[in-house]
C-alpha cells in the first residue's frame, strides 16, 4: 500500500487523466501496478465490487481467485482474454482487454472487463431451443407421419378391393385428401426448417443417372389417376459422379412436378427434363425443367407465385387445393443452390418451370456411344405417341441419326439400321410381316415389360426391346444390343428386367414397433405373395435374423429396446461373419427431414424411404434390390 500512496504522490496529474478517461468508459475499467495493485478505477468497476473507493479495493488478483493464473497471465501478456472473474460472491464470464501504459519508468496496467455472462447465458439459451426446436420438428414430423402412414397405406389396400361405385369415389377423395395434406405438412416443416436458418448446403458427390431414375419412379400412381402422360428426359451425357445437394434438388423438382400434375387436366402431359446447358473445366450446368399442359398463369400472376402463401388464394381461385408452401420453399432451395427459379407460362396452354446448378464432376462417363446408327420410328398415323416422341428426343441425346416414318412403303426402311416400332396394342403377327419384309432390319418394339403369351411371342421374335418407361440406363442396354456391343440376352439379365425368383420363395423380415404400421406392411408384402416375418423393435429383428436367413430387411429406425439403426449394424456384422452375401436393409422411418437421409443412409441402410409408404415405390425399390443381391451373388459365384 505503500508504494501505491507513494506513486499516486509522485503522479498525481496523470492519475487524475486516468481516472478522468476511466470514468468515460461505459465498462467496469482500472489501473493497476504491474503486481496487482489498484492505482484507479471508474465507478462501475466499485458497482461491480461493492467498493467504496480506490483505497478499499483488494489486489488484481483476489477478483480472479480461484482465477488467478488467467489474470497472472493478463498482466505479464497484455492483449485480449476471456475468462471468470469472482466479484460480491458471484461470479462473472468476462472479456477482458489490457493495456500497458508507462508513466514516467513505471509501468501501469489498464484492463477494461465486459461482463459477458448475460450474453453467453443468451447464446446457451439460444443453443437450447435451436436444439429444442430442430428436436420438436423432428417430432412433429415422426408423429404426423407415423398416423398418416396407416390413412394412406390402408385406404390405398381398399381401393383396390371389392367396392360399390359411391364406395369407390369416397375412398377416392379419402385418398387424394390424405395426400394433400400429409404434402403440406411435408413442406410446411420443411420451410420452418429454412425459416429458422437450421438448413444449410450438403453438398456431396452422387451418381446422378442412378438417383434421377430411382427418383421417375414415385410418380406413377400421382399421374396414372389422372391419366397423364409423365415423362423424363434425363441427359445420358451426365457423369458418373457429380458433387450438388441431391436431396434440394428433389424437393425443388418434387414440388414442381406434383404441381404440374395438380395443374394439369386429365389426359395432359408432363415432361421432366434434366439436361447438359454446357461443360467445361470439369464443371458442367445443367437445367432441371418441369413443364406441362396445364391451365397456365396470367402474367400479372407469376411474381406473387413465389411469395410465401401468396399462391394459396391462387389455388382457391382457379379450384385447386395447396397453400403455396412447396413453390416458396422450392424458390428458397433454389436460391440457396445459388440459382433462380424461372418461369414461362401462357394461360390455357401450360408452364415451364426451370433452374440451373453448376456441378463439379468428380467422376466422369456413364455410357459408351457409337454414334452415326441409322434410325427409323413408325407409327401407324401421322403423330407420334407421347412415348414415341421422347425416344425420339432420347435416340438424339444418344447420338443416333432418326427419322419418323408413317407407312411401312419406305426407301427409307433399306437404308437403315434398325427400326423402333411405336404402336399401341402390337401383335406378334404385325412384329413378324414387318421382319420377314426387311430381314435385314432390326426390329425394336416400344412396349411395358411385361409377362403373357403375346408379350413373350414379340420379345422372343426381335432383337430388342425398349421398355416403358423409357429412362436412360434401360435405353442405353437396348441401344447396346443394336450395336452389337452385347447378346439380345443382356436386356433379360439388366437389372432393370431381369426376373428374380418367385415372390412364395423371398424372405422378407420387417421391424416397426407401431402395430398398425406392422399390420400395414405385413397386408401389402403378403398380397405380393412375400414370405414375411415381422418384428416389433430391432432386438427381435436380430434374434430373428440369427436363426434363419432372409433375402432383405425393411427397418423402422425409432424402436424401444434396440434401434434400428443399432440392429442394422448388427444385422451387417451377421452378414460378415457368416458369409450370408449382400442383404438389403431398407430404412422405412417417419423421419424425413433434411439430413436424415444421409444420417440414416451414413449409418449402414442401404435405402431411405419416408412413410407414408408409396406401395408401388416400396414395392419397386424392394424388387430393385433383390436384383441387386442376386446380381452380386451371381457375381460372387463365378
């Protein structure tokens, strides 16, 4: 004490201009000797201590105690900290700045403390509740879609029995309404999701052909009952692997493809383009389209489309359902893809909505091309088929030279190498005339894969086959067939027709502990004729996977007594140890929110499908992955 008396005698003019600038400051601020001692303060430094004044104030490092290493540290190293400081028996987070200013030959230290604790309290609550809230969504989420998976599910199963007329239209409404609503709730939790800043880029690699033709094929109810023509058009010049957020992209492209179905008359069409604009320095951009023969939108319309809600009395005004959440929150994923949502539309004649993404390309080249085959495709009259049309389009893409032809009298027909034949309702009669007149032409029917006596008389007596619908890979195998680049029975054995055993003879295990939804799941795959065994939490799936083979898994995530993204991984360690080969497991969870498919999918499944259950898209991905597995074992074996 007393060399502070000593030095405030010796300078009495600079403490009092210290003090004087001390009081200026709006922070708790004071000066100290180099050992801690109190030379000046202002008066919220004593507020902060419950000082009286200067002299009744204990050392520097008494505040800091148990602290006292961190203010040590402060006056031998002067700059910026943040620590605790002890004052009236509480203690303080603070931000601490100092300085050293010399007086004469003495040094003087000046620390100004913000108290910090009230912010770092708020930024923990904040930490709280954005937890709290991403927790609420995601159970929100699960307890919608939980209920609404049995609605949908079991009023699709009695659509399909035996009904009366008026009975039939009732559980047509249930139905579309069920779908209605449980696409709102899809999208309004969506947009709460981005309205709270909780939704950032993924950006990752994926195979954009594979996930865009999976991505075609949940669809075709939606279309179907309104008889309308859906079509893709998917550029096969796409690389193997390109890095972009795959899951916005299929929301944006979701929302604007149930748009134009919802928008679009009975009979219409729909066609969904995913196309090259341009590539180069191992980047390409490509336009992501959805247009239809809808009713279209007036021009002084189209700007309050994409304002939140702004389209919801749009809708009610031309008689369609929606509140407009899918077009705004497609409009903010397009922004946040650095990219903007175009439109072009004539009333009474469609829309065209539109975007462009630039994607790195990690991996390039999908398909090989012989380019300059001469094509012919033939329609009995004068206009091409919707599906005609597309192969036309999808026979460019690939580089074949094509031209429509309407009579079967043709110079044309000599000079070509293959023919594509467009017509409805053909009959092997018709597929033989045609050959036995050009024997040196290959005959291509467009027809659905399917099983009978005629269908197998066409496909026993050409070539090749394009397959309906027409998509990329399953061209780009026929196309292979053509050029000779592979036997006519490479179509048979492609994944994407190749025939899997008998469904009496597949195993199917199931784990979801909401009984109804076990009911649900069990009804549909026993209609298929599946054999099933289910499960109500993923430590019965485990057990049950122990004591016999099964040749795929469906998986509900959220399960008492094990998980199962826990039972999946055991399920695999089964897999390994035993040598059983590759096993699907399907994930079929209410979580559907943005990550949780990459969480889900990062932890061991080898599919994420969201309830409610699309039953022709469960039934399509679990045949899709049967072909799988019996593609590797036959791998395997030889």
């Amino acid at each position: 004490m007393h060399y502070i008396e000593s030095f405030l005698q010796a300078y009495p003019e600079t403490i009092e201009l210290l003090t004087s600038c001390a009081r200026l400051h709006t922070d708790p601020m004071v000066y100290a000797d180099m050992s801690g001692g109190v030379v000046g303060c202002n008066a919220q430094l004593l507020d902060l201590l419950g000082g009286e004044d200067v002299a009744s104030l204990p050392s520097l490092l008494a505040w800091f105690e148990p602290f006292g290493v961190e203010i040590s540290f402060l006056l031998s190293q002067p700059g910026r900290y943040r620590g605790k400081m002890r004052a009236g028996g509480a203690e303080y987070s603070v931000a601490v700045k100092s300085e050293v200013i010399m007086i004469g030959r003495t040094p003087i230290i000046g620390v100004v403390f913000q108290d910090t604790t009230v912010l770092e309290r708020a930024k923990a609550a904040e930490r709280y509740f954005e937890h709290f809230k991403k927790k609420f969504l995601t159970n929100i989420s699960h307890e919608f879609r939980t209920p609404m998976n049995a609605i949908i599910g079991f009023t699709d199963l009695l659509k399909n029995s035996p009904l009366g007329s008026w009975q039939q239209e009732y559980v047509d409404m249930t139905s579309r309404s069920a779908l209605s609503m449980m696409r709102n709730i899809e999208n309004l939790l969506e947009l709460m999701q981005v309205e709270s800043g909780s939704v950032y880029m993924n950006l990752s690699p994926f195979n954009p052909l594979e996930v865009y033709e999976n991505f075609s094929m949940q669809f075709e109810d939606l279309a179907s009952a309104k008889d309308i023509h859906l079509m893709f058009l998917i550029d096969p010049h796409l690389p193997k692997k390109m890095v972009g957020d795959q899951d916005k992209i299929l929301t944006v492209m979701r929302n604007l493809i149930q748009n134009g179905i919802k928008f679009t008359e009975e009979g219409g069409q729909v066609l969904v383009e995913i196309l090259i604009v341009q590539e180069e320095a191992g980047r390409i951009e490509v336009e992501y389209a959805v247009s239809d023969t809808g009713i279209g939108i007036e021009p002084e319309k189209i700007k309050t489309l994409l304002r939140p809600f702004a389209s919801a009395w749009e809708n009610q005004r031309r008689g369609k359902d929606g509140m407009g959440i899918g077009l705004s929150l497609s409009h903010k994923y397009v922004d946040m893809m650095d990219s903007h949502l175009m439109l072009a539309s004539e009333p009474g004649k469609g829309s065209r909505f539109s975007f462009r993404i630039v994607h790195e390309i990690t991996e390039a080249g999908t398909f090989d091309f012989v380019e300059g085959t001469r094509s012919l495709i033939y329609t009995h009259d004068r206009h091409f088929s919707t599906q005609g049309a597309l192969l036309y389009k999808y026979l460019e893409l690939f580089k074949v030279r094509v031209k429509g032809i309407h009579d079967l009298v043709n110079t044309a027909l000599h000079e070509s190498d293959v023919l594509f034949l467009d017509v409805p309702h053909l009959s092997p009669s018709q597929v033989n005339a045609i050959k036995s007149t050009y024997p040196n032409l290959q005959v291509v029917p467009i027809m659905k894969f399917e099983y009978g006596e005629e269908a197998d008389a066409i496909v026993e007596s050409v070539e090749s086959i394009v397959t309906l619908p027409i998509l990329p890979g399953a061209l780009h195998k026929t196309l292979a067939v053509v050029w000779n680049k592979m036997p006519k029975e490479y179509i048979s054995r492609s994944p994407e027709v190749q025939s899997i055993p008998r469904q009496e003879e597949i195993k199917i295990l199931i784990a979801e502990d909401n009984l109804i939804n076990l009911k649900l799941l069990e009804t549909i795959l026993r209609q298929e004729r599946f054999q099933v065994v289910a499960v109500d939490n993923g430590q019965k799936a485990v057990d049950a996977y122990l004591k016999e083979p099964f040749d795929l898994v469906v998986m509900d995530i959220d399960m008492p007594v094990m998980d199962g993204l826990t039972a999946t991984r055991l399920i695999k360690e089964i897999d390994k140890r035993d040598q059983r080969g590759f096993v699907p497991v399907i994930a079929l969870t209410a979580h559907a929110l943005i990550g949780d498919r990459e969480r889900i999918v990062a932890a061991g499944l080898d599919a994420h499908l969201a309830k409610p259950i699309d039953k022709h898209f469960l039934l399509q991905t679990i045949e899709r992955y049967l072909k799988t597995a019996q593609s590797q074992r036959l791998e395997n074996a030889v």
